[in-house]
C-alpha cells in the first residue's frame, strides 16, 4: 500500500528557534498534502493544503508567516514553524492524496510530536 | 473548521461487548471515512462509505451512512483489548477531509 514518511516523529527545541518537518509520499506522486494539527485529547485541525508548485491554502485563522509550507515536488512537502513558542507544542500530522485506491484517498504520516520549551 | 460531531466523547466497555460509535456532519458529502487513533500514534484508516452507500462491512466493523440525517454509525463487534482507542469519522468534501471531534474508546479486560 501507499506509504507516507513523516520526519522527525519527534522533536524538541528551545523557544524562538525554528522547526522543519517533512512529509515524503514514499511510492506515489502527491500533487496534494494536507497539514494537520491535533492538542491533546483532542481532534485534528486541517492547517492548510499544499499542491505541488503553487502556494499553499491555509485554514481560517493560520497564520502563513508563522506556518511556511513549501510543496517543492510531487512526493514531498516541508512544513516550517517559524520562531516556535510554547504554544505551538502539538503533534503534526501530514497527508498525501494519491496512491494506488484512486486520486482522492489521502495517506496519512506517522505524525511529529513537537515540543517546544 | 470542525465538520463532524461524535458522541459518545468517550466509552467504555467490556471486552467481549459491541462498541457503537455515531458521527454527525453539516454539509453534503463525497464519502465518509473511520479511522483509529492509537495514544499519541498516526492514524489507521478503518473504512471509507460513499455517499452513494447506506452500509459498509470489514471484518469486526460495520458503518452505516444515512445521508438524509446526515449521520454515520460504526460498530465494532465482540470487542478487543486492542481496539482501545480513539476513533474518528472524517468526511470528505471540497476537496478536503475534516475530521470529528474523536470518540475515546476503552475496552476493560
């Protein structure tokens, strides 16, 4: 089956820093991620779509400049989270559309715990 | 923004019982899909029901989609320890797939 890479499962950084996240469809061309966010206990929040070579759709009330998302190529996308707080500790999850059950089914990554002191 | 409601927020039965979980959404839908969530993992997709589908079977589960209520149930049969976790209904529609709030599912031995 269709497989989503999502790197690093897990990551820790001080305040202010900024934080990568890549999301690698493995064995199919991608044309369109989504990036998710989910608090815990509770449910995921679609932050914004992505399609190859063009700028990205966010959500209502994501920030742009706070989240930078870059869909350079049909099997990866790269979510950055610019000058991170404490608030922005969550798990972010991505997800691909495509693969072998038809152009509309999305494959989810493992997810990125990310924590930030 | 939110498309699907859950109830119950949280269950939890015995092992051995049937677990019955219902989602509801606003707006019309291409599909709608089940996936389960183990604590702090990825997600698992259960089983996808097209618009076009009142009921749907994969092994121990089986969805129902009433689209005139916009409504969806999933059922889990003769329950396990290792089905504890959070399931959530996800519809698809524009394009996009918006999830539900979750419903935590714990199955005591």
């Amino acid at each position: 089956g269709a497989v989503v890479s999502q790197h690093p499962s897990r990551v820790i950084c001080k305040s202010g820093t900024s934080v990568k996240i890549e999301c690698r469809s493995l064995d199919f061309q991608a044309t369109t991620m989504f990036w998710y966010r989910q608090f815990p206990k509770q449910s995921l929040m679609l932050m914004a779509t992505s399609n190859e070579g063009s700028k990205a759709t966010y959500e209502q009330g994501v920030e742009k400049d706070k989240f930078l998302i870059n869909h350079a190529s049909l099997t990866l996308s790269t979510l950055t989270v610019t000058s991170a707080h404490p608030e922005d500790s969550s798990f972010y999850i991505c997800s691909a559309r495509g693969g072998w059950l038809g152009k509309n089914f999305q494959y989810f990554g493992a997810g990125t715990r990310l924590s930030v002191l | 923004s939110q498309q699907g409601e859950e109830d119950p927020q949280a269950l939890s039965i015995q092992e051995g019982e049937n677990a019955t979980m219902n989602c509801s959404y606003k707006t019309s839908i291409n599909n709608l899909q089940w996936y389960r969530q183990n604590s702090g993992r990825g997600l698992v997709h259960l089983i996808l029901i097209r618009s076009n589908e009142r009921e749907k079977h994969s092994g121990r589960l089986r969805v129902t989609l009433d689209t005139s209520k916009k409504s969806s149930s999933l059922l889990i049969t003769a329950s396990r320890a290792a089905d504890t976790a959070s399931y959530f209904c996800a519809t698809e529609g524009a394009q996009k797939l918006v999830f539900g709030q979750g419903t935590r599912l714990t199955i005591n031995p």
